[in-house]
C-alpha cells in the first residue's frame, strides 16, 4: 500500500501542472481584460493609462512568462493580489470564504448520501413494490426540477410567505448579541435551504445507482451461497451485498468533491452567502486573472484528491482488488 500511495501521488504532480496550463492559457484567450473593464468604467482614461496599468498587473509579458511567474508564486502559496480595487491577496480573500463553502456542501454531500444509500438499498430489496415505485417517481421529479427554480420556489414559499426560513445571508443582523446556541440556531436556519436544496437534486442520481448496483449484486452466486448456508438476510444484504454494490458509489463520491466549489457558485449567488462560489463567479465578472486561478487550482486539487480518496475506499470496500 505505501508504494501503491507513493505511485499515486507522484502522478499527481504533472496531471496538477497540466491542469493549471489549461486554465491559466483558457482565461487569457477568452476576450477582455481587466484593464478593459476599469476602462469602459472611465471613458477620460488615456492609452497610457491603460498601458501603465498592464504593467503595473504585469499583463503586457508574455502569456508563458506570466504562467512561471504565476507557477514561481504558487510554489510557496502565493496566489497574487486580487485584480479589483482592493488590491488584496487572493489567498487571503480565498480563505475567508473557503470555511462557508465547504460546510455547506460537506452537509449537503453527508445527507445526500445518508439518504440516497438507504433508499437505494431498499428499492433494490423491494424491486417492483409500490415502496419503489413510489421513491422512484418523487426522485425523478426532484432530478428533473432545475436547482435555481427550485430554490426559488422554496425562497418564496418558506422564506416570503411563511417566513420560517431566511433566504439571504449566513446569519442575522443582531448575531453577536445571540447566545451560543442562539448563534448556532441562527446560522443553521440560514444555511438549511441551501444545504436541503443542494442534496436534493443529486439525490436521484445516486439512489439510482444504488439500486442498480444492489440489484446487480444480490443475483451474484455468493450471495445465493450466503443465503442457502442460513445466514440472516439482514446479514446478508448489509453485510455481503452492500459492501460490494457501494464500490459505483464511492466512484462518484469522488467525482463529489470537487463540486464542493463549483456548485456553489449558483447557490452562494441566490442566497447571497458570502463563500468562495459567489467570490469566484465575482471574480469572472470582473476579469480577475489571480482570482479566478486561485479558485480554478482548489478546484484541480480538490478533483485530485477525490480521485486519490476513491482509489483508496475501494481496497477499503473490496479486499480483492486491495494492493498490497
């Protein structure tokens, strides 16, 4: 296992660079610069001011002088400085927004598969009883619902109508003066139709594969064997069947995680919730080159690491194809 690791992770690095080129040469290609940008802000500005700026940003070197540089910076974890007014580090505007991101989509990814799972493994169970009709045709809906027109039904309705939830921001105005769990109650009735949206729409998907996973393992001749020698059926479905028909699963717990940004982007901007998704969508308004690579290179790392982890859980799920 140690080599198997070591292997992995020295792959890692030129897949890492290659994604990083990708990105940095597909955001300078695309039309427009951010010295365009303050510039139809300020009709009186003059050429050389427009000039002085690409230098000061370091916009007039060439493309792959800009990308060492860029890679030089990286090295030790300097992402630059914000193309905006502030002017202020990437990683410092990246860290303060990283946390909410992440907790939201974490929450979300957990009760995505704490629910999906055992919705799976019961259809498969049920196969064809009014339990798995049922669950199929409310998954379905909610697969076919767009995210954003859901959310904001569920904005209108829970939030405008009833008044229940909040549809704006991670917490109130009057937070600090809340006790402890004052302050928690508020945050997680903030964060509740982000989070409930969120799982939603990728719960069908992953039942789905569930199921179809579980009914491809439960015609297997082990467990035909398993059951013949007497053994309970709870011990047989939970025990022998699951931990095989979760190996799909793991696949696409993987590919999860780098969503853990890129589909916050929608979600942060309609609640207004200040995380890296509604940071890094600003950030392609503005043409923000350094911004918009600090996001990009979470992100490949993120869908790295995912990729590593699912490697991983599958000598955890299946002994056979562990490496030793």
């Amino acid at each position: 296992m140690p080599a198997y690791l070591a292997k992995k992770l020295a792959l890692l690095i030129p897949t890492f660079i290659g994604i990083t080129i990708v990105c940095f040469a597909v955001i300078h290609l695309a039309p427009g610069e951010p010295t365009a940008l303050q510039a139809d802000l300020n009709p009186k500005i003059t050429q050389e001011a427009i000039e002085r700026m690409r230098s000061h940003y370091g916009l007039d070197k060439p493309l792959t002088e800009q990308y060492f540089v860029w890679m030089k910076n990286l090295m030790v974890l300097d992402f630059g400085r914000s193309i905006s007014t502030d002017e202020r580090p990437v990683w410092d505007k990246i860290e303060e927004r990283l946390p909410v991101t992440i907790a939201i989509n974490v929450a979300a990814l957990i009760l995505e598969f704490l629910l999906a799972i055992p919705l799976g493994v019961l259809s498969a169970i049920r196969r064809g009883s009014l339990y798995d009709r049922t669950v199929t045709v409310i998954v379905f809906i909610g697969f076919s619902i767009p995210g954003f027109w859901l959310a904001l039904l569920c904005m209108d309705f829970f939030g405008a109508r009833l008044g229940w939830l909040p549809i704006s921001g991670i917490h109130s105005l009057d937070y600090d003066g809340l006790s402890l769990p004052g302050r928690v109650w508020d945050v997680a009735r903030h964060l509740m139709l982000p989070v409930l949206i969120s799982a939603f729409g990728s719960l069908a998907g992953l039942s789905r594969y569930m199921r179809a996973s579980m009914l491809e393992i439960v015609r297997q001749d082990y467990i035909l064997t398993a059951r013949a020698k007497g053994l309970p059926e709870r011990t047989v479905i939970y025990k022998h069947a699951m931990r095989n028909a979760l190996l799909p699963v793991i696949t696409i717990l993987g590919l999860s995680i780098p969503g853990l940004i890129g589909g916050s982007v929608i979600f942060e901007s309609m609640f207004a919730i200040p995380g890296l998704g509604q940071l890094f969508y600003q950030a392609i308004m503005m043409r923000d080159y350094n911004m918009i690579m600090g996001a990009l290179t979470i992100g490949a790392f993120l869908t790295l690491l995912g990729n590593l982890l699912a490697d991983l859980c599958y000598s955890v799920a299946d002994p056979r194809i562990r490496v030793r």
